[in-house]
C-alpha cells in the first residue's frame, strides 16, 4: 500500500528544502561569532532581560535610583 503520489511528492519536496536550508546555514555559519555567555549567571534577581547590566538590575528597569 503506498501513498499517494502528491503526498509522496510533497514529503521529498520538504525533506529537499530542509536538507537545502540545512546546507546553507552551515555555510553561512553562526549568525554573531563570539557571542557566548562569558560570566555565570546569578540564580536571583535578574528577569526580563537584564542579565549583564550589572548592580542596576531591576531597578533600571523600573525606573528606580
């Protein structure tokens, strides 16, 4: 029992176009060399962002001094 050829055709077409977008972002490479997390994270605080932004933290972002 196979399927049916359009949805034999379409399957290949996908798996085409996937291993074909695969390829190419090899190609490219990464989108932004060198970003990586260089400091370990806190377990507190942080949130919405604001990780790096060092004792500020929340407060700039609300608008506190």
């Amino acid at each position: 029992m196979l399927p049916p050829p359009a949805l034999a055709g379409f399957l290949v077409l996908l798996v085409v176009l996937m291993a074909a977008s695969y390829a190419v972002g090899r190609a490219a490479g990464p989108v932004a060399p060198g970003i990586h997390r260089s400091v370990p994270q806190d377990e507190g605080g942080g949130g919405m962002g604001t990780h790096g932004m060092g004792p500020l933290g929340h407060r700039a972002w609300a608008g506190v001094r």
